[in-house]
C-alpha cells in the first residue's frame, strides 16, 4: 500500500517510520527544505528514543522517503494522512487550522480518484466534516473517502505507543456501513498490529475528534486533581503517595496520572485543554471542569515559584539555585508549557542566581529563558556551591544520584523537589533539609 504523509513533524514521523514498518510505503512531505535536507540524510531533527534508528531502518529498506512536493507520491497512493501542526491560534484559546486546510486544499489539487484522506493531527470537533467539503467541493469530479485517526503516543515513549497502542480510533463518515472503503484500507493498514480487532474502534468522525481531547483533558485533570490532593496532604498531614495508591487500586480510578509535580505541560495537554474548552463554549456547553483545570495548572506554576522563593529565606539576591530539569517531562526535548518556563523568570527576577542543567533540552529553553541563567555541564557541575538544588523534571539520570554525589558539591543544603525522584530520608540522615510534594514538612 502507498501511503502520504503530509508532515515531517513528530506525529508525522513517528506514524510514517511505523506505518512502513508495517510494510507499506510510506512518504512524507516536509516543506521546509533545512528539515527535509536533515532527514534525508537520516538525521531526526527531534529527540525521540528509537525513532532516527526506525527511520534509517525504514529509509534502507526502501520503504520510507522524504520529499517536498506532494503531487507525484499522492499521484500512487491509496491514502494520504494529514499529520500537520495545529497549535494555538495568538489571544485566543482557538486551534489554528490554517495548515490543515492549506493540507486538504492541496492534496485535491492533485489528489487521484478515490483516494481516503485521514485527519492524523489533533483537531477541533467539526474538522474533519469540513476537510470533505473542501475537497468536494474543489474536486467534485473525484470520489474522496474521509477518516479521523487521532493519535495517542506520548513523547518519549511514541514509537512502542504506535506499535503497541491501547486502541486505535478510527472515525468514518458513515459509521454504520460496515464495509466501507475508508474502513477496509484502514483495517489493512493497521492489520501488522497483532492487536485484537476490537481495539480498533469504529465510530463517527465527530466522536473521533472529541475522543482525542476527551482523553487529553481528562488525563489533564486528572493530574491536576492529584496536585491539589497534594496540597492539601502538605496541609492536614496526609502523604499523597498514599492517597494515590489507595484511590489507584480501585480500578474505576487506576494508578496513572496521579503523580503530583509543578504543573503539566508539554505540546498536548495546555493546548488541546484549550482547543476543547473554545469548542464547548462555542458550543454553547462549557466546560467548567476544564475551565477549572487550566486555572488551576497555570496557577501552581506560579505558586509554586513564590514557595521556593519563600524556602530560600524571602531574600534571594545573592542565592544560588542549581535547576536540575527543563523539559516538560523526561524523555524528551520538549520544552512548550513546561513549568521551568513559568518558573525560572520568577525565581530570576526575584533576584536568585540560576544554574541549570538538562540533558536534552538546554538548546530550545535558552532562547525562553532569561539571558544571564547559566547552563552547566552536567548535573555535579549544576550543583556547585549552590545554596539550593531545586529538581523540576524526572530525569532517571538525576534519580541515579545520591547525597554522597551532591553533598560535597553544594554550599547550602536545601533540597526542592518536584518530581519525587529521591527519598527524603536518604537526606534528611546526612542533614539535608527535603523538600517534596504533598506530605507535611
Ligand atoms: C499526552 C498524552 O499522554 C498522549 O496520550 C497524547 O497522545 C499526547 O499528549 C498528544 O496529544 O500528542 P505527552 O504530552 O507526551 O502525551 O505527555 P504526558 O506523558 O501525558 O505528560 C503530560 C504532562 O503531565 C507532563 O508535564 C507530565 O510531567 C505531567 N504528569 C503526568 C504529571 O505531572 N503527573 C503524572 O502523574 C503524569
């Protein structure tokens, strides 16, 4: 099967490289030249483990290729998918569509007859629909077949998310017709997934789109409400390790997600909270839930910030603190919406000097972050006659460290983190003082 991949980003990427490890042929159209250039020469211009190995696999194997004009791959292929960026639009809470319609206005430019057009990217109810009219509308010589296949990989973690997923949704045009074209390609396509048939889940496009940020903003809530849990732990004595196993073991809630930290971030969860909120109040139906959750996440950046203010004595001016953590989460180079973000500019301008460290996202936070922070060579180096080691993401290389590696190095001994990736009486018994997430102090 020949597929187009409208997107070299990194949905594009990793369902191109994984559809042809599936065996179909796979291109994918990147307009931006410096881009496409790098990934012709099997260099990922992203940080996702396993994807630049897969794509070289893919690319050697003859399966999968990159170009810039879509007119002579789509010219062969039996579907196309539009994995394009939807990021926020400035001032307001809306997705900006503009590439994706830009996508569909192309691809029936040169679209061939029956061809199925998948919507990959993540997009606003009501998107999909109006994919099929510019098509149809454009080309009403040709017969076009409509599918919604929203993705659910978590960076860090995408490819064995393709590969391994808990369900692939598939919203159809005709839900109900059980035979359809869209559905029989789409079933072939996906067909190497071993997975049961029954994780493949049919359903109308619409439902498609709103599931993508059902899932997204419930997730999105469902660590916020594990935030304010810890909250009020650190307020009434509880310990919100507990809490969350207790509450975890009951299946209807389940353990994932409820791991407090600063705030969630990340390229997903602040902008499809957005998108969905837009859609409902457009809708006429707000969301008041999620209204709440964006609030509530902004929020405890900000506080969260004041408190370390606060542990560090209210006057920071000549204070160190040594930032072990950039990115929004570990794994990945991400840096959008992380709480470092919100964070580091308050600490700075409250006078503190920052040090900080990352293995992987000090390139994209530096032009974010204010000019005088200094970057360390690793996390030791970070650390160096700070007053305070302030830890803002789950890095397994800083779990891997002990008071033996950082008490020598540090002038003060103050330990903030927010990720729980130590004990604090690991600490405490060398005479630290610790401090984590919801528990009392
Ligand atoms: C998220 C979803 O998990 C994916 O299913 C989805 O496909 C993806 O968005 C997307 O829409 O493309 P991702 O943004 O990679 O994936 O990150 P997550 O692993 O979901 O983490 C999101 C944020 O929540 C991070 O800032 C993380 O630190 C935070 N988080 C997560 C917590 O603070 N506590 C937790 O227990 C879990």
């Amino acid at each position: 099967m020949h597929i187009t991949m409208i997107g070299g980003g990194y949905v594009g990427l990793v369902s191109g490289a994984c559809l042809a490890a599936f065996g179909a042929n796979v291109t994918i159209i990147e307009r931006d030249t410096q881009r496409l250039d790098c990934l012709q020469a099997g260099q990922v211009p992203l940080y996702e483990p396993g994807l630049e190995a897969l794509i070289t696999q893919q690319q050697q194997a003859g399966r999968l290729t990159f170009t810039q004009d879509l007119a002579p791959p789509l010219r062969d292929s039996q579907a196309v998918f539009i994995a394009v960026g939807t990021p926020t639009r400035r001032g307001s809470g809306h997705a900006d569509l503009s590439y994706v319609y830009a996508a569909a206005r192309m691809i029936a430019a040169h679209a061939p007859d029956n061809l199925l057009v998948v919507t990959k990217s993540t997009v606003p109810v009501g998107t999909g629909r109006q994919v099929a009219h510019i098509l149809r509308t454009t080309r009403p010589d040709l017969t076009f077949h409509i599918a919604s296949n929203p993705e659910f990989l978590r960076e860090g973690h995408a490819i064995n998310d393709f590969m391994q997923p808990d369900r692939v949704i598939i919203g159809l045009e005709d839900e109900a017709q059980t035979a359809s074209h869209a559905r029989t390609l789409l079933e072939a396509l996906y067909a190497p997934l071993h997975t049961p048939q029954n994780r493949l889940i049919f359903m109308g496009i619409e439902s498609a789109e709103l599931t993508k940020y059902a899932a997204n903003a419930f997730l999105a809530m469902k660590v916020t409400f594990a935030n304010e849990m810890a909250d009020l732990c650190e307020a009434t004595g509880g310990h919100i390790a507990d809490v969350t196993r207790g509450m975890g073991l009951d299946p209807r809630i389940g353990p994932a997600f409820l791991t407090p930290g600063p705030g969630y971030g990340g390229s997903c969860f602040p902008k499809d909270t957005q998108a969905l909120a837009t859609s409902a109040r457009q809708a006429g139906t707000p969301t008041q839930l999620i209204e709440t959750t964006i609030a509530a996440n902004e929020a405890r950046k900000r506080r969260l910030a004041e408190r370390i203010i606060a542990l560090a004595g209210h006057n920071i001016t000549h204070y160190t603190i040594a930032v072990l953590g950039l990115s929004f989460k570990a794994h990945t180079d991400d840096i959008r919406q992380a709480p470092a973000l919100t964070i580091l500019p308050l600490l700075h301008e409250a006078g503190a000097t920052l040090r900080v460290y990352d293995p992987q996202a000090m390139n994209a936070a530096r032009p974010l972050l204010p000019h005088d922070i200094s970057y360390a060579r690793n996390a030791l180096h970070a650390a160096e006659g700070a007053d305070m080691l302030l830890i803002l993401t789950e890095w397994p290389e800083f779990a891997a460290l002990s008071p033996a590696d950082i008490a020598p190095t540090m002038k003060g001994r103050l330990i903030v983190d927010y990720r729980q990736i130590w004990q604090q009486n690991d600490w405490q018994k060398v005479g630290f003082n610790y401090h984590g997430l919801g528990y009392k102090i």
